[in-house]
C-alpha cells in the first residue's frame, strides 16, 4: 500500500494505473474510520483492480468551527486498516495541497440540497462538492463508494456528478450499525459509554416505527419517533423529515412516492455530539 501526500503523485500514480488499463475505485472518507468504512473498502477491492482510499479532514464542508478542531484526527490507526483491507493508495494530503487557492466553485442543487442538512449548515453540501469533484479529478475513477448513512450526501454528489458529466458510477452501500443498532460514524468516538447508551434510542426508535408506520400516517409516525426521543434525557432531536427518497422533499402520505426515508438528526450528550441516521420505509 503506498500513502500519497501531492496531487502530482497521486495523478501520477493514476496515470500509470490507466496505462496499464486497471480499473479504479476510490472511497473518499474523513478518516477516523470505522467498520462501516471498512465495508466501503472491502466492496470497492472486490469491484475493482485498484482501490484508492482518500483520508482528508476537508475544511470548506464544516460550517462550525468547533466541529472542525473536534474532529477525529487518526491516520495511523487508518492506514494499519486501510493496509489490512488490502488498499492499493491512500491519498492523505494536506489542507494547503487540496486548497493551494481559496476554492470558489459554486455547487448548487436545490431542492436536493436546500432541505435538512442543507437548510441546517449552510455552505455543508458546496463543500462536500467542492471536495468529492476535487478528488474525482485527481483520481478519475470508474466507480465511487458513498455510505448510506449520509442518504442526503449521496443526493446531492449524484445530482453533481450529473451536473458535471462525469462518467463516474456510484456505488451507495447500506448503513452498518454496532450490535446495539447504533449507526456507525466516525463522531461516535466521541460519545461516552454512558452517551452511547442514549444514543442506541435512536435506531431503536427508527425501527420499531417502521411497524408503526404500517397503521399509522406519516404525520404520528414523525411525531411519534420526535416525542419518544425527546422525552429521553440527554437527547435532543434537531429534525425528523420523512421524505421522497429521489426528490428529498418530505411526503404526507405513505403512497406519495415509490421510495421514503425517515432521516434524522440528533444531539447527543452535554457536547452534545450531532449524530444522523436514517430508515427506509418504502
Ligand atoms: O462522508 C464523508 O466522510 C465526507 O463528506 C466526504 C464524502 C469524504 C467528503 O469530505
């Protein structure tokens, strides 16, 4: 496994690779990785001759700066993995290699990207843009791995790949999730084991209202999950949207739409820690 730091290596490296006519895969991520990382990986080297992982804590897509500094920072502990996972590059560059300029590129998809995360961290989304098209430059890979758990991400890079024509095909993989139901995440980390505990509630919830959502609207499904895990101390939910799973935008009726997905946002703890999840109904 090599570890790359420049963009010129990088490109040079996927340049040889093209020569010799391999096929890419690359898994951008923000290290800190975890099983559900490793999922990514592991369905990217199966899919593909090489498997390049990207490790880049990417500042433009973090509306709070706190947030940023907080950030769990472990390249090490990756790299061991990523080394185990059978990865042929790590890209690992520096803020100043990615962004030698202030980026300027302006992304914008609404609605996709003006509802929920996008309508709670404002800029989120154009950074995520600004990165994920960066790296698809730098590596012009076949196919890209993106976890589910950030259904609205995945979106928002579909409608920017489209925007940009780039033949680029994305792989969306499904949430992994501790024993517990817990959602895999990388902010996890930062939840005590008393913080971890509350937070399971929040898978909890989501599964037993899929049940739930068999006899009941779409209006006491959401406030159900809402009022149940408000009434938890130390949980604080931020929103609950039941949407369309294509257009994002929330429904009022069960056959509104072919896909719907409950998404969620919730705080954690006394940092609190800012924790999503999602599930499918239809
Ligand atoms: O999902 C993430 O970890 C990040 O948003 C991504 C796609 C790696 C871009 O920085």
């Amino acid at each position: 496994m090599k570890i790359v730091t420049s963009v010129k290596e990088l490109e040079a490296c996927v340049e040889r690779e093209r020569l010799n006519k391999k096929v890419i895969g690359l898994v951008p991520t923000m290290g800190a990785l975890h099983a559900g990382h490793a999922s990514l990986v592991e369905r990217c080297t199966q899919e593909n001759d090489i498997t390049i992982v990207s490790v880049f804590v990417n500042p433009t897509q973090f509306n709070d700066k706190n947030d940023l500094k907080n950030y769990p920072r472990t390249l090490d502990a990756d790299c061991a993995l990523l080394e185990q996972l059978g990865v042929d590059y790590v890209f690992a560059p520096s803020v100043k290699e990615v962004y030698p300029e202030p980026d300027t590129r302006v992304f914008s998809y609404p609605p996709i990207d003006t509802v929920m995360e996008g309508e709670r961290r404002p800029g989120h989304f154009n950074g995520v843009c600004q990165i994920v098209s960066k790296l698809f430059y730098m590596t012009k890979p076949d196919t890209a791995y993106f976890g589910e758990k950030d259904f609205q991400q995945v979106a928002v890079i579909r409608a920017m790949v489209k925007d940009l024509g780039l033949p680029i095909k994305l792989v969306p993989c499904p949430i992994v999730r501790e024993e517990s139901g817990l959602a895999m995440s990388s902010r996890n980390t930062l939840l005590t084991v008393e913080e971890k505990q509350i937070a399971l509630n929040i898978s909890r919830c989501l599964f037993e209202s899929v049940d739930f959502a068999k006899a009941h609207s779409v209006l006491d499904t959401r406030n159900k999950v809402v009022e149940e895990l408000n009434a938890i101390s130390g949980l604080d939910v931020e929103y609950f949207h039941i949407v369309n799973g294509i257009t994002l935008q929330e429904v009022s009726s069960w056959d509104e739409a072919d896909e719907i997905v409950g998404c969620i946002t919730v705080f954690c703890g006394v940092r609190p820690v800012r924790l999503i999840d999602n599930i499918r109904y239809k």
